[in-house]
C-alpha cells in the first residue's frame, strides 16, 4: 500500500523532512500557517491553516486520506495535534502534548531528569515568584543561565557571566511576564546536538552536529533560532571523541526509558564540559537546522522509521553516509531585534550549485521570492571534509546577494572548528 503522509509544519526542518519523505514512494500533503514553496513543489498538496489547532489538523489530514503524519515544529505538538490525530486514527510520528513537555516545560524536564536519575543534569532551582529568583541569583556562588519554563523559539535563555550581569539578570526577570523561570548553573564548554528517532522503546541516533545560536560571527550578538550548524563524517564532532558521544547517547538511553511510549524525535542540547557530558535541554522534535544537517546523509529510508513506528516493529537501524555537512542561513537584515523584511532571495534550486537548498520563512511573489522578518532560506553543503561542504555552501550564498540578508559566513570554516577544539582541549587541561 502507498502510504499518504501530512506534514505539518512549514519550516526549513519540515522542508528537510519533505525532501527526504520524496525520496520514498509516500505521497506527500503537507500544512502549515506559511507557504512555503520548497514544500509545496514536492507535495500533492498543500494547506495554509494554523497548525496549532487540531481540530484543523485532523480535517485536513482526514480530507487527503493520510495514513500517517510527521509534526515538525514544537508549537502544534505543545498544542496536542499528535494526540488529536492519533485519536483520529491517523499514527502522528511526534509525542502527545503531555510527553512533549519534555521540551515545552523546562522546569518539568530538569524536575524529570532529577526524580528518574537522567544522567547530566545540572545543578538547578525553579521559581514562580521573580522576586525569590532574583534573591537566588545575588546567593549563588557562580554564574547561572536564567531560562523561561515555557517555550521562546531558542531566544529567552539569559546568561550571567556571558551575556549578561546578575544585576541585569534581575532586571531582565523584573521586567518580563514570566510565570515561572528554571536558574541553572551555567555550563561551560562545548555544545553539540544528538537527536534520536524514538518509538516503540526503541531508540536510534544520528549523527552529533554543532549549532551556532548568536547572530553574528565570532559568537556574537543575540541569540536567534540558529544560523547554522555542522557535522562531520562520522558520529563525532572534531572537539569530542567517541566516548563525548557515548555519553550523549546513554542520556538519551535514560530518557527514553522513563519517557514510557514517548514517539517521534527526542533531540539531546549537550554540553561537553571537563566534568564531561551535561544537558543543556532536550526537544521533541527534529532541531532546526539540525534536520538539515541530517536528514540529507541518511541512507535508510525515513519513510521505513514511520511505518515501522506505526506498526509497533522495531525501528530500522540507520545508515548514513560518511560525509559532512555544513548549512548556514539567510536571514533578513537586523535579525533577531530589528529584522527588515523584503530582500530578494537570488539563489535557487537552479543556480545553487552542488549545494542544497532549504525554504524556511519567505515570501513567494509573482516576480521571485522574498524575505520576510524570520530566518528565511539555508543552503547545505555535503562533502567528504567539513572544509569542502563549507566551500559548497559558500559558492551558494555567493550567488544569493548580500543586500537586505544577513549570513553567518564563519560557521564551518577552519579557523571556527579550530577554535573549539582549541577550547575545549583548553578547559579539559589538555
């Protein structure tokens, strides 16, 4: 039987999942509340509705004769769309809104990591009163990553020492509408990402990748939703060895275990600190652009995972292949504080050569496609060495403009890579 998927969600991780959903013999339907054009040349169809409603959801997916679904993004599973469409008899490859709150709830996920002994967590308090948070952060002996319990798209997080001062820490906790904030101590190191394709208590990983959250190079500026990410040939990043990565996956492990019938993507924020691996956060679903990083080195068919997720099989083991990957974003100018939308996008699918390219947030019009005031596009260079997808990715953007767009152009080039393996040798007494 053909299977028919909806894909929910219309992001440059969801254009990632479309493309390799294309690979497969699935017929694709694809909704979400922007048009995004890469997703809808490769789908039979496709449907602007706010995806945060399941009711909508499920009456698109019941109108295509979906079989299966795969949610994207963290703000329909939040929403419980999973749920409705699992009660609709349509088996949703993502969690229930009660096991996304994993990612959803951060006070729930450190209280979570710490009443099932989840390996890597760091020391933290959660508070509803700012003015005993605050209390908290002129006591502790250190510095602290300040974090809203719920969900801010990768740009709430605050942190002493870093970005900021106690004094406007607390200013920062005053000033804001928070009902709840998670204090941790701050973590020092090196990030990576693991994430890990989840159903049936079976787990199984990818490949480790680097994201880059400040908008500007040299890790600068403010966070954003990422700029870009990159991965190596093997398991591995050039600054962790095999068993930085083991550790990761053993969190994972851990996780899944005490997340009794957790299903779709559980993806593992870790820092590699000399006392070795910590958590920094988990996600429910694919990292954005981490998909993008992954989901073009995967061998196996990714429409495979789905079925046998839904049959109640065991997960196929997954192959990939031994090549790197660099992806950097375009973003509108101004990007994160005062993005300026309207720029027009130059690359496309035609000129961007060896390169691959992902839709995020645009604007298509009758004379081309433009920027809007999120991150917009990123290209993918794939290669044997990170050096040479960096050069595929920078051949790219060269043809994309630089007016109105704003690239990260350090992200993957030698000097980077160097740097953190130089940092972490660094913190590791090396």
């Amino acid at each position: 039987m053909t299977e028919t998927v909806l894909l929910v969600g219309g992001g440059g991780r969801e254009h990632a999942i479309a493309r390799a959903l294309d690979a497969s013999d699935a017929t694709l339907y694809a909704c979400a509340g922007n048009r995004n054009p890469g997703i809808a040349g490769l789908a039979d169809g496709f449907e602007t509705l706010e995806t945060t409603n399941p009711k909508a959801v499920v009456a698109y997916a019941e109108d295509v004769g979906a079989t299966l679904a795969v949610v994207g993004p963290e703000g329909p599973l939040a929403a419980g769309v999973a749920d409705a469409l699992d009660d609709a008899g349509i088996y949703a490859f993502g969690p229930n809104a009660d096991e996304a709150r994993i990612e959803t709830d951060k006070a729930f996920q450190r209280r979570f990591m710490r009443e099932h002994d989840v390996p890597g967590c760091p020391d933290f308090e959660t508070f509803d009163d700012m003015e005993a948070a605050c209390e908290y952060i002129d006591e502790y002996d250190g510095d602290l990553a300040v974090k809203p319990a719920g969900l801010t798209g990768g740009k709430g997080v605050r942190v002493t020492g870093d970005q900021i001062t106690k004094e406007e820490a607390k200013a920062y906790l005053r000033e804001s509408d928070y009902d709840r904030v998670v204090l941790e101590e701050r973590l020092v190191g090196e990030e990576f990402t693991v994430q890990a394709l989840v159903a049936n208590g079976d787990l199984r990983v990818t490949p480790a990748i680097q994201d880059h959250k400040r908008a500007y190079e040299g890790d600068e500026g403010p966070n954003t939703g990422g700029m870009g990410s990159y991965s190596d040939s093997g398991l591995a990043l050039p600054f962790m060895d095999d068993e930085d990565y083991d550790g990761a996956v053993e969190v994972l492990k851990a996780t899944v275990e005490a997340l009794e019938g957790f299903k779709g993507v559980l993806y593992g924020q870790f820092m590699l600190t000399a006392e070795g691996v910590k958590v920094v956060e988990f996600n429910a679903r694919f990292g954005d652009p981490e998909a993008m990083n992954t989901l073009p080195v995967l061998d196996t068919d990714f429409l495979d995972v789905l079925v046998a997720a839904r049959e109640d099989e065991s997960l196929p083991e997954l192959s990939f292949a031994p090549k790197a990957t660099v992806c950097k974003y375009g973003v509108p100018e101004g990007y994160p504080t005062d993005p300026k939308a309207g720029a027009k996008i130059e690359v496309t699918e035609e000129n961007a050569g060896d390169a691959i390219l992902f839709y995020a947030s645009v604007d298509e019009r009758d004379d081309g496609i433009y920027t809007t005031t999120s991150r917009a596009f990123a290209v993918v260079g794939v290669a044997d060495t990170i050096a040479e997808a960096e050069e595929i990715a920078e051949d790219a953007l060269a043809v994309a403009g630089d007016e109105g767009l704003h690239v990260r152009h350090d992200i993957g080039t030698a000097d980077l890579v160097q740097r953190r393996i130089d940092h972490m040798a660094e913190i590791r007494g090396e």
